[in-house]
C-alpha cells in the first residue's frame, strides 16, 4: 500500500474541490436557467451530446449534439421559443474521477438526477435520471469542461424539454 | 367582446363539418368504438422491418385496439405478425420489447418461443411444436395442430414499415392507402434504418395529435418553422391533397434552415428531394410520414384512453449511409425532432395543452376546423378530411356524435 504525501493529499483535495465547484456553477446556470453561464465553466472546444440506448431498436441513440458555438445558439434563442417552463433540477453525485495519463485532464463520472416541480402547487416529481461523463481540462486547478455525454436512462421525458440537462 | 354562459355555448355560424363537438375527444363510449370500428379494422404501423433485421429477430407491439402482437422475422426470412398470447392459459409469451429467439431460453430451445409458465413452444410460423406431457394430460383430446397462434395481417411496404391489421377480411395494404404515398414512392424506394426512437406520454387524444399534424395554421406556436418556412414564399403555396379513407398529403417545399440561428442550410440530400425538402403525409387513423431531407421521422399513435396517448416517434436513415451521413442525419433530426429539439417538443406543448383543456368536455361547446383557404396550408381540410372517414367509419357526425344536439346548450 502507497502511502500519499501531505503534498499530493493536499493536490487531491484542491483538484476534487475545482472539479466539485465547476460542477456546482454549471448545473447551477441551467437550473436557473441564467443559461448562457454555463459556458463559463466550458472549454472552447467544449462538446456536448445526450445520448440513450434504445432497448425497442436495440441501438445507441444521440438525442442532441452541439459544440460550443452550437450549444451558444441554443441557450441564447430559447427566449424565442414556446415551451414547458416547469422548472427542473439537476442533481448530481460525484462518483469517479480519472486522471487522464500525461495530460491536465480529468474524466468524471457523476450520477444524475432532474426533479422538476410543479409551478402550480409546488409537486416534485421525478423526471430522469442517468450520468453525466465529463471529460474536464484541469489547468492550474481550474476546471473546465471540455466534453460532456449526459447519458440517461430515461427516455420518457412527457413532451419534451428545450432546456439540456 | 367577452360571452356570458349562454353565448359561449351557441352554435357557430356555420356549417356543421367545420367544427367538432369535443365529446369526440374525451367520450369513453366513443373511445372504447373507435377501438372496434377503428382500429381494429386498420392498417397501423407496427415497427420498422430494420427493428427485426435477423431471421428470428423479434418486436412487441402495443396494438391501438388493445391487443398485445410480436412482430417475427422467420427462419424462411418472411416477417409476421402474432398476437402474444399463449393459447394455454392466456400468458404473454415475449416479455421483451425486442430480441432474438435465435438462442435457447431458459423455459425452452433455440429458435422457439416457448411459454415461461407451462413451457409451450410455438416455431417462428406460429406452430405449436410442443405441449409438455401433452399425452398424460390431455391424452388424444388436445394436440399441438389444434392450438397454434393467432396470426395477424401482416404487409411490409411503403419504405420497409411492417403493417398489420387486426381484421382478417380487411381490404389490402394498398386498397386501404388509396394511392396516398404514391408521390412518395422515390423517397421511399431505398432501404432505410431506424436510427431513433422515443415515446412522448400526452393527456390528450389520438386526433388532437393527428390534427396538430394534419394542420400547418400552427407554425405561429414555433419559431423554427416561422423562420425557415412561414417567410418564404413557397410556403404560402403548399396545397393538401385529399385520398380515399381519411388520408391527405400537403404537397413539398423547401426550407430555408439557415435562417434559424445556429443552424446550417442541409446539404445532405434524401432520395427523390432537394437538400432542405419538405414532404409530409398523414395517414388515417394515425400515422404520419414526415421526411426533411435529410431525415424522416415517423408517428404513429397508441391511444390508451380517450384522453392519454402515447405517441412513438422513429428517425430514420438510409441503409446505404456512410457512417459521417448518418451522423448528419441524427444530429439534423434531433436538433428539431429529439426531445430536446427545437420543435417537436412545442407541437406536444400545444397538444396537451388542448387535451388538458378540453379533459372536461363541457368547458368547451365546439372546436373549430373552419378555415376555408383553397386547400392552401392554413386550410383545415387535412382535418376535415380525416372526420369524414372517422365519421362514415363510426355512424356518427363528429359535430353531434352523441345525436344530442351541440354541447351544452342542447342539455
């Protein structure tokens, strides 16, 4: 058994917390849907997918792919859109985080739940869950995203949703 | 002006086919009729023939008139259709929404269905093969010729879609369409794959949906379709074209997707269309072939009730596709058809919308299908068209389907 120095527990300790305060603020941005925040804490060469197996195809699915500039647009003209404002929240649970060998990097594997709550009268109700994969550029102990798959298991999601996970 | 009780239940000032009484919609007598008269005796959409692309490969299918079918590719590579019940003791044979019976189960051998709970095996014609102790139980009075499955009407056709109708005397696949996807007949003419498929759950009913496909009025709900259709000007000379037994095609433009931020004019094609085309069919009683080039999407409706719904939306691309094509396919698909998407999830919007609305049938007296615009894309006939069918089909007018006069001035 490896025994940690002070130095590299301390090391640990802060990149958990970069990684822990990146997660925060992103979700955070959405949640409030203060959208366009979100891509403070993304990477230029952020990428972004939601993706389901289908078990009635039996295939992968992509439900909705952009880059940074594409995911930009999305955000910036949802005010144009009609759509479903019950409000949704995304809970997340750290569960892994990966160095990635001779790079400043991280993958990051979080659970995710999104609870939305009824306007009216306040019902919480389940509305999916899945993982976040996170691959995080950790520079200076500042993290970045710089890919996120948002992999979900449910696929019932009513009519839809305009706002990502 | 605002009305009081009285004004707000009389009859509109006009004909009766251009509005609906909307008892039509949440009615469970009419519901539980529109189920025999229906779709019981209908062409539906079961699945797509690349969801069972193996010999032996199977999908479940929850038919709108309440009966549960497998779709099976068989061992002879014929795709049929059987309800999925074992003729014992009335168990669901596949438990599964989709797979193979290519490998043995742990009731029974390879390449059969067998029961789980008496492990009676049927072959993938819908031949029983075998009754255990057949002999000690049921001695010369049973035998395995005596009880094999129900089969269902079975087509596969019209871009590979496999078809099945509950009704064994039914006019055939293409009496039934009455030419209405002929004009699609290029775009359909190649193999195609499922590349998506999700369900949306809608208080709501099945003709709520089918209208809100049926009729184009409602561009204004989406800032997608304003920008990239409404202000062109071929949009405003779309035309609906009516066939035989409900059906009605809107005739094809082509979309300017640049003009939505953040998108970019598709270059890819689709068999038969431009980049960017546009050509939708809907086929009664709910069913809707809606190809943008270069993807097509697929609705078809289950109905569970008079007002909940459950709609399947498929994506599909070409067989052919290399793999950078199917990507753009996916990814122009979703960014207007996924569930996170800049349109579809605005068109289930207004349909749960209406069927929350209306889930008391009285709040509403009628609801209107009255616009008269030469057939053009604002025109309500794609609506009419389809309640006339629905109305020869069940001996009803769907303005006064109870015979009670309208709504609750006549009560």
């Amino acid at each position: 058994m490896s025994v940690m120095t002070d130095e590299r527990v301390s090391h640990g300790w802060d990149l958990e917390q970069a990684i822990r305060t990146t997660l925060y603020n992103a979700s955070r941005a959405l949640d409030s849907e203060t959208c366009m925040a979100f891509l403070d804490w993304c990477a230029p060469e952020f990428d972004y997918r939601i993706t389901a197996y289908s078990p009635e195809i039996r295939r992968d699915m992509i439900w909705l792919q952009k880059d940074r500039e594409g995911m930009h647009e999305l955000l910036a003209t949802l005010s144009k859109h009609n759509r479903d404002r019950t409000p949704i929240v995304r809970h997340w649970a750290l569960q892994l985080i990966s160095p990635v060998p001779d790079e400043n990097a991280v993958e990051v594997v979080s659970s995710l739940q999104v609870y939305r709550t009824a306007v009216d009268g306040g019902e919480t109700q389940l509305y999916a869950v899945g993982r976040y994969f996170d691959r995080m550029d950790v520079a200076n102990d500042h993290a970045l995203i710089t890919s996120r798959e948002v992999r979900l298991e449910t696929r019932m999601l009513g009519t839809g949703y305009h706002i990502p996970f | 002006m605002s009305r009081n009780a009285l004004q707000w239940t009389q009859k509109p000032e006009m004909p009766a086919g251009l509005y609906v009484d909307p008892r039509i919609y949440t009615d469970p007598e009419i519901f539980a009729e529109e189920k025999a008269k229906i779709f019981d005796k209908t062409w539906m959409i079961a699945c797509h023939e690349s969801e069972v692309a193996e010999p032996l490969d199977y999908r479940a299918y929850q038919h709108p008139g309440g009966h549960n079918l497998i779709v099976l590719r068989g061992e002879d590579d014929k795709i049929r259709a059987f309800q999925n019940i074992c003729p014992h003791r009335g168990n669901r044979l596949i438990y599964d929404v989709a797979g193979s019976i290519k490998g043995s189960s742990p009731s029974g051998a390879p390449d059969r269905i067998t029961c789980i709970f008496h492990a009676w095996s049927f072959d993938s014609k819908g031949n029983c093969v075998d009754i255990t102790r057949r002999k000690a139980g049921y001695q010369d009075r049973l035998k395995e010729c005596d009880v094999g499955l129900r089969e269902v009407r079975c087509e596969v056709g019209y871009g590979g879609f496999v078809w099945v109708n509950m009704d064994d005397a039914a006019m055939d696949l293409a009496a039934h369409l009455a030419g209405a996807l002929d004009d699609l007949a290029p775009m359909l003419a190649e193999p195609m794959e499922v590349f998506h498929y999700h369900r949306a759950v809608v208080r709501g009913n099945y003709k709520m949906w089918h209208d809100t496909n049926s009729e184009f009025y409602h561009d204004y709900m989406h800032y997608h379709n304003r920008v990239t259709g409404m202000l062109k000007k071929e949009y405003w000379d779309r035309e609906y074209v009516a066939y035989n037994h409900g059906h009605a095609k809107l005739t094809g433009m082509t979309l300017k997707y640049d003009a939505y931020e953040g998108q970019e004019q598709r270059t890819l094609a689709w068999p038969g269309m431009a980049p960017a085309g546009w050509e939708l069919v809907d086929l009664f009683p709910g069913i809707t072939y809606n190809i943008r080039a270069p993807a097509f999407r697929l609705d078809t409706s289950i109905p569970l009730g008079p007002n909940l719904l459950y709609i399947e939306f498929r994506g599909l691309g070409l067989k052919r596709d290399t793999p950078a094509e199917r990507a753009i396919r996916i990814r122009d698909h979703n960014s207007i058809w996924g569930p996170f998407g800049r349109n579809l999830a605005e068109d289930l919007l207004g349909t749960s919308g209406q069927g929350t609305a209306l889930n008391d049938s009285t709040e509403a007296p009628y609801v209107l299908h009255g616009r008269l615009e030469d057939g053009k894309i604002h025109d309500e006939m794609g609506m009419r068209h389809f309640l006339e069918e629905w109305s020869r089909r069940m001996g009803r007018s769907s303005s006064d389907p109870l015979n009670r006069g309208l709504g609750l001035a006549a009560e």
